[in-house]
C-alpha cells in the first residue's frame, strides 16, 4: 500500500523558463526508502522541499497514509527533517537539541525525556547527551539531527543531502548507520542525493531526476543494470559508449564488428552502452554470442578490481576484472578477448 504518494506534481519559479518539477508522480510503499537522484538543478531539492511544506506547488498533490496533505504547513505535517547543514542550536546540549522539536509539539515532560534518551541511544550517542554541537565531531552532529528528526516519531522522514559534508571515510559510516536505523524503525523516508553509490546503497526505490522529471523510478539494481533512458545510463554508473547501426533483427554493426543485442530499434542509428563489468575475458576457444578482440591500452589498479581501457574494432573499451582473475593480468599491449551477452546491451537511439 502507497504510504506516500505524489500526483502530478509541479513548482515553478518566477522568471525561469522551464518548471523546476514538472509534474511528477510516484508512490512509496509504508518503511521504503526512496533516493532521489539527480545532477545539481533537476528539482530533486524542490521536489522534498514540497513534502516538506517549505515550497508550495503550483500543481499536484501531496499524500500522506492516504491524507491530502498539500495545503497543510510544516509543523501539522508530522514530518522529520534532516538538513545538509546539521541545523542545530549551538548554545543547547545534545540532549536539549532533541528535545525542542518535543517541548513545540507540547509533548509532556515524562514522555518528551523518554523519547529524547530513546532517540540519541538508537543513533548510540546516549553517552554525549550533554555535549554542545562544537563539542561533537561531524558525524556525532549528523547523529544528533536524526534523532531530531525521529524523536517526533514522523509519519515520513526527509532527508536532504545530509552527508556531503562529511568526509569519504565517515560518509560511508554515517550512510550505513541511517540505514540500518530507517530498517529498523521501518519508518517510510525520502533521501535527496547527487551521489549514486549512496542511492545505490541505501535505497529500495530510485527516482532518477532530470530537468524536473523523473527518467526512471525502480530498483537500485533495475536503475544501475537497466537503464531506462539514455541519461540514467550516463548518469549512473560508467559506460562504455559504441556507436552502431541496426542491421537487423537484434544485430548491431559497431565499426568493423558484428553484435547481437536482446532488443533493438527497429532501423537507424544507435549508442550501444556496456556497463565495464559487462565484459568478461575470454579464453581463445571459449564461444561468446559477442566476442570483441582488443588491445589493452592502460591498465588501472585499484585493489580487488583492475580497469582496463582497451582499443577494438568496435570502439574503446572500458573492462572490469576482479583482481586475481586471468584478465586482470593483462597489461598495456597485450590482446585481449572480451565477451558481453546481447542481454547486457543497452540500445538507445543516436
């Protein structure tokens, strides 16, 4: 059952030609949690900023368990908010940061102290409850704006970029963390971000955004292994990019190579996009339905996976080989015999 639900959803700014969010709509089931996931300026900010109660649309609805909660302000929403900035009142404690959102609701004292211990030992800062925001690291603030967010128990917890200014190591911590505690709470939550391994992560659902709209809504595997359109393939994820023509029924001409793909445009010119780990190495008499000869121009290690850039006669080529693995051994000038199956092609129209 859809616990939120967007219908035709529409912002537009004044001056701009083109809407900010352009009539998007989307359901997400009770304890999911969607990603929206877009390039700076593709309305995914303005699109939470809406469910929020910070912007108001000038088209669509906005549902919550089946309420319209469109032409309601924030504060009768019921919705925990997590900013990319902490947002929180340098001069109060953990404990006290917490709890405001708690003391403007009119909760009781009793209950308000429950919820604020119960908040900061699910984020396991029960032992900093006293420190101010200047005396916590960035992660422990971050920690502290989520059982923010959670201490009202939300019907819908937002969250915007909260993790861009932590750094590599800590971002990948903290992301873990949010997850594990949206899971376990099974509260439903919508998670703004640029990052496509967050998205990938942490989500059930991917909204990929562009220019307002949604390009394609599905699975984190579904987005990454079928991209529906030609932008989710560039935007997510690397590609290696041929060009081709159809020559018929499920073939491809790239260059000097013949190719079989599982669907193709009826006639004309196409990208053909493999995704590196696609290709796989082949031994010389092993049979492929594709099979691509090329030559290794650079090889780059990065631990458990070697990246090969090669050249064939369709195009270059961009190879993942996990580390260890006969491919993995190549190095710059040697042949190499690479193999991808026509359900891996990804065809959109030149």
């Amino acid at each position: 059952m859809s616990h939120l639900r967007l219908e035709r959803l529409e912002r537009r700014f004044p001056g701009t030609a083109t809407p900010a969010v352009d009539g998007i709509s989307l359901d997400l089931p009770q304890g999911a949690l969607l990603a929206l996931l877009g390039p700076s300026g593709c309305g995914k900010t303005t699109t939470l900023r809406m469910i929020a109660g910070l912007e108001a649309p000038d088209g669509g609805r906005i549902l919550v368990a089946g309420r319209d909660v469109t032409p309601l302000p924030p504060h009768r929403r019921n919705m925990g908010v997590v900013f990319q900035s902490y947002a929180l009142f340098p001069h109060l404690s953990a404990a006290a940061n917490v709890s405001f959102g708690l003391e403007m609701r009119g909760v009781a004292r009793a209950e308000r102290a429950k919820r604020v211990a119960d908040a900061l030992a699910l984020v396991g800062l029960a032992d900093l409850s006293a420190r101010k925001p200047r005396q916590l690291s960035g992660g422990q603030q971050q920690r502290v704006a989520l059982a923010r967010a959670l201490a009202p128990q939300p019907d819908l917890l937002l969250l915007d970029e909260p993790l861009s200014a932590l750094d590599a190591k800590l971002r990948e911590e903290v992301r873990d963390e949010i997850r594990a505690v949206q899971q376990r709470l099974g509260t439903t939550t919508v998670f703004v971000t640029h990052d496509q391994t967050e998205a990938l992560a942490m989500a059930d659902l991917v909204a990929v955004m562009n220019r307002g709209r949604i390009e394609q809504l599905a699975s984190p595997e579904e987005v990454f292994e079928r991209p529906a359109t030609r932008f989710v393939a560039t935007f997510v994820g690397r590609a290696t990019i041929l060009a081709a023509e159809v020559i018929g029924e499920g073939l491809l001409r790239a260059g000097g190579v013949t190719l079989q793909a599982a669907e193709t445009p009826a006639a004309g010119r196409v990208d053909v996009f493999i995704r590196p780990h696609h290709l796989r190495h082949l031994t010389p008499d092993a049979p492929a339905e594709n099979v691509l000869e090329a030559r290794v121009l650079r090889r780059i290690y990065t631990g458990d996976i070697i990246t090969l850039e090669c050249e064939s006669a369709a195009g270059r080529l961009l190879a993942e080989m996990p580390g260890g693995t006969p491919g993995a051994a190549a190095r710059p000038g040697d042949a190499l015999r690479l193999g991808v199956d026509p359900a891996d092609l990804r065809v959109f129209p030149a």
